[in-house]
C-alpha cells in the first residue's frame, strides 16, 4: 500500500504534455475497435460461443468506448476536446467534414455515452443487452478531430491505418488459431 501511495505522489510531480494524453486516448481508441471489428467480421460461430474470444471482443469494445468517452464524453473531463485548443468548435470544424449534422451529433454522442454509462463504465445487470449502434460514426468523429490535432504538426500518424493494423493482426490470430 504504501509502495502504491507512493507511486502516485511521484507521477503527480511530472508534468505530462496534455497532447501525448490525447494522442494516446486517440490510438488506444483506434487500436481496440480495430480488434472489436476483426473478431465481428470474422462471423465465426465458434468466435462468437467460446468464452475467451467473447472476452476480448466485450473488453476491445469497452475500452474503445471509455476512451472515445474521455475524448467526447463529458466536458468536466480533462481530456475533453473542448478543453484543448486543437478544435475551437466540434460542430463548425469536425462535423461538417462528415456532412455530419449536429442533432444527428447528439444521437451518435447520446448512443456511445448511454453504452459506457450502462455497460462499460457501470454494468447496470438489467442493462446488460444494450447496444451500441453509433460507434462507427462516432469513430470517423475521432478520425477528423486527430486530423484537427495534428493540422499544424510533423506527425505522421494516419489513424485509419492504426485501425488497419489492429484489424489485420487480430485477424490474423483469429484465422491461425480456427485452422
């Protein structure tokens, strides 16, 4: 315990690039649907009945969706894109790119958040077969504000393609391990 109290007292004293965190929620986000859609396309009724695999397939699309959440979630967060200058106005700047409008925004937002707040974040027992139906459209949301952070940036980082490889390497897994 005290070893752990310790720890934290050590990682408050350095100060962390607010941009690396939104960075890393971005990736992370990108990494865990990329996994979450290779084992859903892979359509396998052994997939989708054998336990493990149905455990990776709920904790990809978990994090996905409470890391989607600290991006779009909540404005009391620190990671809110409202709460860094990469995007002045989500709905002038992002939305419009997706010919996206905003009322269907908030479904898309209320969508993702009421899956987090039922199933991921607080697994509410008559809740558990909620759905999720925005995600991929809340993804291309994701997409287009990383672009917004990275516009006036050296980094080359394409997130469509981090999804790529995550996808591609599950499904390599998913395919070596039904031979």
């Amino acid at each position: 315990m005290l070893k752990d109290m310790t720890l934290n007292k050590n990682l408050r004293k350095y100060k962390v690039d607010p941009k690396l965190v939104i960075n890393y929620l971005h990736i992370n986000c990108v990494r865990h649907y990329g996994i979450y859609k290779a084992i859903l396309t892979a359509n396998s009724q052994y997939l989708l009945k054998d336990g493990v695999w149905m455990s990776i397939l709920n904790a990809s699309l978990n994090v996905c969706v409470i890391n989607w959440c600290e991006l779009f979630g909540s404005n009391a967060s620190q990671s809110h894109w409202s709460n860094h200058s990469f995007i002045e106005n989500l709905s002038e700047q992002v939305l419009p790119k997706l010919d996206l409008p905003y009322d269907k925004w908030l479904v898309v937002h209320d969508d993702i958040k009421t899956y987090r707040d039922k199933i991921s974040a607080h697994m509410e027992i008559n809740k558990w077969d909620t759905l999720i139906n925005h995600l991929d459209l809340g993804m291309q949301v994701l997409y287009k504000s990383f672009d917004f952070l990275h516009h006036d940036s050296v980094v080359d980082l394409d997130l469509e393609e981090k999804f790529s490889e995550s996808f591609d390497e599950m499904s390599r897994i998913i395919n070596a391990s039904l031979i």
